[in-house]
C-alpha cells in the first residue's frame, strides 16, 4: 500500500468511525459529516420541514449548529483510527448571506490556525447550488486529554 493510499484509508476510518458513532444532536437535527480531514471538514443537512421557521425558511438556529459542527470537526480530525478528539465552542460569530427552504445545505470548514489548546476556523454554508446561505468565524478550546498521539493538537 502506497503512502498516499494508506492515509486515504486512514481518513476513512476516521470518517466512518464519526459517522457511526455521532451524537444526539446529529440524530434529531440529521445532519452528517461527509469530509473530513486534516484543518478541513463538510458537514451537510437536507432541509426538511422540521428545519424550518414560522416563515417557512431555515432557522437561523440550525444553520449555526451545523455551522458550528463543521468548525468543531476541522480541527478534531486524528490520524489514528480510534483516537477521540473533542473540542468546546469558546466564539462563534455568524453572518447570513441568503436564505433557503429545501435542498442540501452544505457547510465546509478550514481549520486556520492555533496553538496547543485553541484554534480558528472560518466556515461557509451554501445551498445545492452553490449559493453562499452563511459564514462563520469561531475560536475553539480542545478538551484535556484531546491531544494527538504524540501529545499536540494537529
């Protein structure tokens, strides 16, 4: 197995380790993590009627958890399979663009830099068509015990 090939492989096992391991939040809202890798992670959401607010539009309030799940997961990705990473919201700030109603919501997130115990993401939410819906910027603290393998975030 080549280099390349083995880290692919890696990245896969984190992602269906994510996958079927997510949270409750994840179960009741049905979003889901798709991509994920070093400082990047996308997390997606098919709106659905249960999404949406008494005007019939993506509440504001979902659009920034998934927002928010995306930035998490950018800077939590180990390549180890098995090794847990987790991380806290310390700031999230959120601009919305556009609104939607149905369709795939798609959110993708860029770890931007950090240190030993925070990071930055910036995010961008878009519609099925590539329309930009949000972005985000936000500060993360990784939990104690969180640290790569080797004893420092990535």
């Amino acid at each position: 197995m080549t280099e390349t090939t083995a880290a692919a492989a890696e990245t896969l096992d984190n992602l269906a380790w994510e996958q079927a391991n997510g949270s409750g939040l994840q179960e009741l809202l049905g979003y889901r993590l798709v991509e994920w890798e070093p400082d990047r992670a996308v997390v997606e959401l098919e709106v659905g009627p249960q999404h949406l607010n008494r005007a019939g539009l993506l509440h504001g309030g979902v659009l920034t958890t998934v927002l928010d799940t995306a930035s998490g997961y950018s800077g939590c990705f180990c390549p180890v399979p098995g090794h847990i990473r987790r991380t806290l919201t310390l700031s999230l700030t959120t601009n919305y663009l556009g609104q939607m109603r149905n369709g795939l919501l798609r959110v993708e997130a860029h770890k931007r830099g950090g240190g030993r115990r925070l990071y930055f993401v910036d995010a961008t939410a878009t519609d099925g068509e590539g329309n930009p819906i949000a972005t985000s910027t936000g500060t993360f603290r990784y939990h104690r015990g969180s640290e790569n393998p080797e004893g420092t975030p990535r």
